[in-house]
C-alpha cells in the first residue's frame, strides 16, 4: 500500500459501518497527517480531488526545497561582513 500526506484540512476515514450504513468506527486525520491504510478506490476518489498527494512526492519535494534554501544560505554573506571590492569594467574614457 502505498502512504499519503493529507493536504485538505481534514478527513475523517471510515472504518466499520453498521447495518444502516452509519459509520461506527473511524479515524479523524488533519492536514498533514500520514494516511497508511487507504483502500485504492478511496485513494483515487481523494487523489482527483486533490485531497491527498503520495508520501514519497512530498517527501522529495521537501528534500529539493530544503537543498535550495541550503543553497541560497552559503550565498549570503554573514551579517557585518565586509562587502567584496567593487570592480570597474570597461573604464570609460
């Protein structure tokens, strides 16, 4: 089975129903929350909605934002650093 990351703002995922058809038993999971246990109509049902998004993708997308940001923090220099030299190209005249 595959894992999914909640992205609605909550669901309410039914275990057992009764005779009638009413729910007895259910989890009540939050956006963000790890969903493990989804039958595949009601994952598909939530993934065209949008509701849903497979573990794995979040999880990679995460990892490249955080690549990034790693990135972009090695670039600024420290705070009072002096500033580099400022070059003139070309020089005029």
């Amino acid at each position: 089975m595959t894992d999914y990351i909640l992205t609605a703002l909550r669901f309410n995922q039914v275990l057992e129903r009764n005779d009638q058809g009413r729910p007895t038993k259910e989890i009540r999971h939050r956006r963000g929350a790890l969903i493990t246990d989804l039958d595949e109509l009601e994952a598909q049902r939530l993934l065209r909605a949008g509701a849903i998004r497979p573990a794995d993708e979040v999880a990679a997308e995460e990892a490249a934002a955080e690549r990034i940001a790693a990135a972009v923090v090695d670039q600024v220099p420290p705070q009072g650093a002096e500033p580099p030299a400022a070059t003139t190209g070309g020089g005029v005249g």
